[in-house]
C-alpha cells in the first residue's frame, strides 16, 4: 500500500493545529463579584471579638486595578470566623469596598457590608 504524501502532511498539519489549540485553552476561575452579600442579615446574640490586628502589606498591590481589603469577623456555623484581608480588583471600574461591621440592633448582633458598592 502506498502513502499519499500530501495526505500525510495534511493529517500531520492538522494533528499539530488541534494539539496547539487543545493546549492553549487555559480555565480559569472568574472574581466574585463580591466578597459578601449586601442582602444577606447575619444577626448573634453575642458581640463579635476586637479585630485583629492586620497591617496592609507595604508591598504595591499584584496588579494597579487591586485594592486592600482588610480582615474581618465572619458568622459561619454558629460561630465568629476570622476572613484574612486580601487584594482584589473591583468588578466594576469605579466600584469602591463598603467594609464589614457589626451593628448592635434590637435582635442583636447585626453583620453591615463586606461587599463591592457601584458608584
């Protein structure tokens, strides 16, 4: 049996061609849109621990688009969680990071913000 040349390097072309455009495709997670969720109520009983003491790092922000966005306490599973700070970009250009606070209210401990706020 003969091999057509132009056949072989066709197939070789196009093997090479699906080879490149199979490893090119890359997945990556996309940012949340927020760090919290503004609807969200969180209420406890109990008053949240002092915030801990988290300097900003002194280092430039990985990319110009990040801002600092400090550590807070968290309600997860009954319990007060400590949420590192970390760098994130805005979702949107302009929006601007409302911090997380605890409000005293008539039920108790109330969670406000920690989450990205259009302008």
């Amino acid at each position: 049996m003969q091999s057509i040349p132009g056949r072989s390097a066709a197939l070789g072309a196009g093997a090479l061609a699906v080879t490149f455009l199979v490893t090119g495709c890359v997945v990556a997670p996309a940012e949340p849109y927020a760090y919290g969720n503004p609807a969200a109520v969180v209420v406890s009983a109990e008053a949240p621990p002092p915030l801990r003491y988290e300097p900003a790092p002194v280092a430039v922000a990985p990319m110009a688009t990040q801002v600092w966005i400090g550590g807070f306490w968290d309600w997860s599973g009954g319990r007060y969680v400590w949420r590192e700070g970390r760098w994130a970009a805005p979702p949107h250009h302009g929006d601007r990071w409302v911090p997380r606070e605890w409000v005293r209210g008539p039920h108790g401990w109330q969670a406000r913000g920690g989450h990205w706020e259009r302008r």
